[in-house]
C-alpha cells in the first residue's frame, strides 16, 4: 500500500496533510495484547489500528490530517487518522461483514490492554454511498488505566472498502471532566470530513482500478 494514495496539500478540502504518516509491507505478526468482551468487538479495536496483529492485511499506510477550516476550540478541531490497507478481494469482503456484524453485537462491551481497562459503548450511523461498500458507528470510551486515571472518549469512524483495498477515517475527541449528561455536546461530526473521505476514497478506487487483480 502506497502512501502516495494519500490525500496530498491542495487535495484534502478543508483539511492540510502533514508529515505524520507511515507505511509498511505485510500484516502485524505480533501476539494480540488487547482483548475485548465478547471476543467479536476486537474488531472495531483492530479496524483503525496501524498495526493489529490478526488483520491480515498484505500492505498497510497511514497519515494524520488537521481540519482547517473550524475554530481552534471547536468539538471538530481533532485530528483525523487515516488508515489504508490492502488485502485479497475476498479477504476485504470478509473484514467489512466482520465489522457490520461487531457493530451490532457490540452496543456496549469491555476492553483490557496492558495499560487498563474500558467500558465502551457503540452506535451505528448513517453514511454515504461511498465505495462498494461503507460501514460508519460512534464508540464512546470510558477508559480507566492502571494507575487509576479516568478518561472520556468519543471517536467516529468512517471505514470504506473498494476492492482489496479498505479506507478508514477517525476522528477521536477528549471529553473534559465533566458529569456523563453534558458527554453528548461533544460528539464529532462528520459532515465537514465528507468532501474529504470522497477525496480520498476516489482516489483509492482510481488505483484499484489500475492495479493488476488480486
């Protein structure tokens, strides 16, 4: 998976790339050490990851874009993470039906990881026809860490597979301490990243196009 596929400056609307990317060839190997409750919700965990052992994918790229166009303190001001990987047709078919399927079972699950432990919970959202197929949820993590720090979460995910090739486009927002009422005010939105994530997608699909099959 080339990094050239990502969006260049000019190409992202309202949104300036940044030297924040990476690359690598070949699926993460590593043994898992995070695991969630019930085992399918690993899924959403995986999907935005750099690197997931288990995914199988057999290239992978990733870059961070910074909206432009909002004010400085405003909920949409977050980064985006994006994530390219590459896999078999049938394979990319497989994870999109393993996610649509994690998004409805895992309405609420835990999480554990060397750092500490979550409760999140999770919806899912209309979104855009946009490749062949597109999956969109909300997930709102109520994390706690080993050391006993608490922290709120909200992160939007926009996942898109186009032949072998899947695209997903997260927004993560901090929630300031505050009681769980005023939690909502602060979730992202997804409307000003639209003209990006059909920006970038194209682009994906125009390679795909071009590439021999796999």
């Amino acid at each position: 998976m080339k990094s050239a596929l990502f969006l260049a400056e000019g190409e992202a609307p309202g949104f300036r790339s940044t030297d924040s990317e990476g690359s690598r060839t070949g699926a993460d190997k590593r043994a898992t050490v995070e695991t969630t409750k019930p085992t399918i919700c690993l899924t959403l965990e995986n999907i935005t990851g750099e690197n997931s052992p288990g995914r199988g994918e057999t290239a992978g790229a990733w870059q961070v874009l910074y909206p432009t166009d909002v004010e400085e303190l405003d909920v949409n001001n977050f980064p985006r993470m994006v994530l390219l990987n590459s896999y078999p047709v049938e394979t990319a078919r497989a994870r999109m039906d393993e996610l649509r399927e994690a998004v409805v079972a895992c309405a609420d699950y835990g999480r554990v990881n060397p750092y500490g432990t979550a409760r999140v919970t999770t919806e899912t959202l209309k979104v855009p026809d946009l490749g062949e197929e597109a999956v969109r949820f909300l997930s709102w993590d109520r994390t706690k860490s080993n050391s006993g720090d608490t922290g709120n979460v909200y992160s939007l995910v926009t996942v898109v597979r186009t032949g072998g090739a899947i695209t997903s486009v997260k927004t993560s927002v901090v929630i300031p301490l505050a009681p769980p009422v005023h939690a909502a005010k602060y979730k992202p939105k997804a409307a000003g990243d639209e003209a990006m994530i059909a920006a970038l997608v194209e682009k994906v699909a125009a390679a795909e196009r071009s590439a021999p099959a796999r």
